[in-house]
C-alpha cells in the first residue's frame, strides 16, 4: 500500500478545498469575527510568510500565549506549516514555570494576545532565546509597551504573500506541537506532538464511539487552546468541515450559554468547572439548548449529580472522556454500550460518572504490587497507556525514566476496570490535588511552607468542592515561640509571592502534631479526614 506522509498541513487543505464557505466564528475583546474555511486558509499562509520573514525555520519552537480564537487557530497549522514546532504556553502558570517552560522550549518568537501582554513584559528580560512577540489583536496599532521587538499580527498578514504552497514531503514524524503539563510535581515537563500522532488522534475524535465530531457538527471547544490543543478538537472539527465556535478570552457562563444558543452549538468539550457554572447560568436564565447533542467533560471526575441535572433537566448528553499531556489527551471515552441504554437509571449514571472503555488504536493495563489487576470493578492498580499519539518520552528530562517504561506509560493514576471494561479513577498514586482541571502540587506548597520561619511541620491534603471539585488545605505545625503570634493570613502572604493565585491553600489549619505513618510520613488519609470533620464543624 501506499506510504503517504500523515501531516497537519493536510487537514487544512481538505477544509479548503471540500468546505470553503464553511464558518468559523471567533470572539475577541472586540467583537465576534466570521471567516470562511477559505479565508483561513489564505490568512494561515500569509502567516507562514510572516515566520519565513522573521527568520523562523525548520526545528525552531514558537510559543503561543493566548485565548481561543482565529488567530490562535492559524497559529496551529502555519508554524507546523513549515517545520516549525508550536509551543502553546498555558497562560494559568505561575511566573516561575512560564519562565521555566519559554527558556527550556527556545522559544524565538511569541504570539501574545493584547491583554495577555503585560504578564511576558514583566518577565521578558528572564527570557533567554525570545527574538519577537507578536500582539494579536483587532487593531494594527500597537499597545505602548516596554518589549522592544514587538509587532502588530495583523499588520504583518496585510502586508504578506498569501500564495505559499504546503510540501507535500513533510515527514510524519517530524515534531509540530510541544505542550508542557501543569507543574505539579515539580517544573513542568514537555511533551512533543508528531504531525502523525496528531493526524490518528484527530481521526480518533470523528469515531462514532468517541466524540463523532462530523461536518454536520458546531463545535465550540471551551477547553483552552494553550492545553493539550484543546483536547485535539481544533485539529479534528478543520479537517473534518466543521464549524467552528472559539469563544475567546475569559469566557463566562454567560458567554458561553449565549455562544450555545445563537450559534447553535452541537458538541462543546470543557473542565468540570466550565459546566457547573453553564448549569447554573441555565438555571438562572432562559437559552435554548436544544442544537447540543453532547459534553464533553474531562480534567476531573464530574459529579453525578451534574452529570443528572444535565441529562435528565436539559436533555443534553453527558461524556466522559480522560486523557493527559502525554495522551495527546485522549485515551479514555465514556460512551455507553447499546444494551447498557436499557440499564435502570442509577446503573446508566454510575457508568456515565466512570472515564469509560479504551479508545481504539490504544491499549491500556493496570498493575499493583501484585501483577495485573483483576477487572471486577474493585480491583485497583495504576493506569498504563500506549498507543500511536501517546508520547514515549519527556522533551529534554531526565524524568522521563520515571514514567515510560518497557513501551508503556505510567500515568500515576490508580485505577479500577470492571468486566465490562469501564475504568473509573480513583486516586493519584502522588498526592496531586485536581482543582478546576488543573493540577496542583502539595509537596511544592508543603515545601514552601516548610520553608516559613515559624512552621515546624506542614502538609497539605485535598478536599470536596462544589464548584472547584477539589480545593487545597494546609495542615501547619508551629513552632512553640510562634504560637502566639503567626497567622493565617502571615502564611497566606507568605505562599503568595510563589504560587499561582488559585494554587493558595483555601485554608490554613493550625494543629498540634501531624498523623504519620511508622516511617515517619505524613498519614494523608487520616489527615483527609481531620480536615473533613474541621470543616464540617465550621459549615
């Protein structure tokens, strides 16, 4: 058979070519924007014109630091476009990992959205291999700014060749997107997309047993384009003719539900937190939801009761799907069997609230201390993945040994399977706290903690959240000199010149002694369930 090169360039080319009237709709600061697959296509090879121009060429790492939109969406496929590795930046790190990830990428050029700017001024002069950053804005005028090398996106397009021609030559495995994961154990670690592994994973996404994302559809990914390509729908809805909904910066419930109704939305994808606050807006307010065939949640566990209210108050279908940084995301898809349909309610909904079967093309096992586990839905065991677009290494890290062993990847997650092959997840092998569907470390804040004059002991546990789904707590120690005269608040000062906002604990509890285990570590589950009861005595 045929040895056809698998590249991403080609799934724009087909978009053109088969849908050229097709729309994406785009929501900037400044209005809604309407371009045809046809336009994209012109503006993504003026822009490759552009990185030609300032001097970008094959191997080299272009970050992106920006919300979803038409802009970020012609960044996807120009820089791969042309050899070039697109590094999309998750604009939620702390400065000290956005420092970290630019400088361990070499980055030469970024593309910054005009409000995202100021956070890459005040950090610029760390960075050791940025050459230019390019504003993406509706103007042509550029903001005043203290970056020296900086240009106006839509200024550099007017004045660009729009006639470049994609090679037809790429090699499938050349790299074309570069994500970091969230930091949580440490500096975050790198992960490189190949033109091929994205092309199968996009090809995954249009499967009548995962998403099914089709021409037909309006997809509208609220997931961010800066994480994990936005779960890949980007790539999948251009090639497939879709339209396209990008509901730009700091999309609100609001936004969101409007965006729904007006644009007739088929399929969205998003956090757990995105759809707790849709719900409530839907609760509050009036909008028809009747275009939306699907959810899609992932990031974190959605609780059941969302997951009811959703299916059962709006009609609307609810799945589950999981994945990370190194699955390109996805893995996992909790659709139902077509005899599981006829299940009594509570029975459909506990398999709805589980991450779901394997998708196909990857092969998945679970192992604990005593061989493969059982597939009984009791059994648990941490989650190996391998497949086509899952990463079989770190960029640049030593720790990839860690986590790609004997052709597989240990993902960290614990795990049980039932007979049936759903996996649900139910715990980290490392304590990670999940909040918003992201990953916050505590052992980097109990090690700052730790660093506190005052504190003799600190640990930091997990609890329930009914928006966040789970939140931080410190657990501290003080030093008997100090009892008397540190705070709560002196320790939250103390926390927040080094951690993002949303990574400070939500509370700070003062105890005598921590529970340890007979070597010495912290007992988290006995500490969980202090806390729990702290808590519950307070509310």
């Amino acid at each position: 058979m045929m040895d056809t090169p698998l590249s991403l360039v080609s799934l724009l080319e087909r978009a053109e070519t088969y849908f050229p009237t097709k729309e994406i709709v785009s929501r900037t600061q400044k209005k809604i924007h309407r371009l045809t697959y046809r336009e994209l296509g012109e503006r993504t090879r003026a822009l490759v014109n552009v990185l030609k121009n300032v001097g970008i060429k094959k191997g080299d790492r272009v970050g992106t630091f920006a919300w979803n939109h038409h802009r970020h969406l012609e960044a996807y496929f120009a820089v791969p476009a042309i050899g070039a590795v697109l590094h999309t930046i998750n604009i939620r790190l702390s400065t000290e990992h956005l420092v970290h990830i630019i400088n361990h990428a070499e980055d030469r050029v970024i593309f910054v959205d005009k409000e995202l700017l100021p956070i890459l001024e005040k950090l610029q002069d760390q960075f050791t291999t940025v050459e230019a950053f390019i504003v993406m804005m509706d103007e042509n005028i550029l903001p005043e700014s203290a970056i020296k090398s900086l240009y106006a996106y839509e200024q550099l397009l007017e004045n660009a060749d729009r006639t470049f021609t994609f090679s037809k030559n790429m090699d499938e495995q050349d790299p074309a997107v570069l994500c970091y994961t969230s930091g949580t154990t440490g500096k975050p670690k790198g992960v490189v997309y190949s033109h091929r592994g994205l092309v199968l994973h996009s090809m995954a996404l249009g499967l009548a047993d995962t998403a099914a994302i089709s021409e037909s559809d309006v997809a509208m990914p609220v997931v961010p384009m800066f994480h994990v390509n936005a779960w890949g729908m980007p790539f999948a809805a251009t090639w497939f003719g879709t339209k396209q909904v990008l509901p730009g910066p700091f999309p609100t419930p609001k936004v969101l539900a409007e965006l729904i109704e007006s644009e007739a939305v088929t399929i969205t994808a998003g956090v757990p937190t995105i759809w707790l606050g849709l719900l409530q807006e839907l609760e509050e307010n009036h909008y028809n939801t009747d275009s939306l065939r699907g959810v899609l949640c992932g990031g974190a566990a959605a609780p059941k009761g969302m997951i009811h209210a959703f299916e059962s108050k709006y009609g609307i279908p609810f799945y589950h799907a999981y994945g990370m940084t190194e699955t390109a995301p996805l893995a996992l898809f909790s659709r139902l069997k077509s005899y599981q349909e006829q299940l009594p309610e509570a029975e459909r909904l506990e398999l709805h609230a589980k991450q779901g079967i394997v998708a196909p093309c990857i092969d998945i096992r679970a192992v604990n201390e005593y061989g493969e586990i059982k597939k009984d839905g009791i059994d648990m065991g941490e989650l190996l993945i391998r497949g086509p677009w899952i990463a079989d290494s770190y960029y640049k890290d030593e720790r990839s040994t860690e986590a790609f062993r004997n052709g597989w990847l240990y993902t960290g997650d614990v795990v049980t399977i039932d007979a049936e092959g759903f996996v649900k997840i139910v715990d980290r092998t490392k304590d990670v706290i999940k909040s918003g569907g992201e990953w916050i470390s505590s052992v980097d804040l109990e090690n700052a903690l730790m660093a506190h004059e005052a504190i003799y002991e600190a640990a930091v546990v997990s609890v329930p959240h009914p928006k966040w789904q789970e939140r931080p707590v410190a657990c501290v120690v003080l030093k008997n000199k100090y009892k008397e005269t540190v705070s709560k608040e002196d320790i939250l000062s103390f926390l927040q010149p080094q951690f993002a906002k949303w990574w400070l604990p939500d509370e700070i509890l003062f105890m005598d002694e921590l529970p340890k285990t007979s070597v010495g570590k912290f007992l988290k589950a006995a500490l969980r369930e202090k806390v729990k009861d702290y808590m519950a005595n307070q509310n």
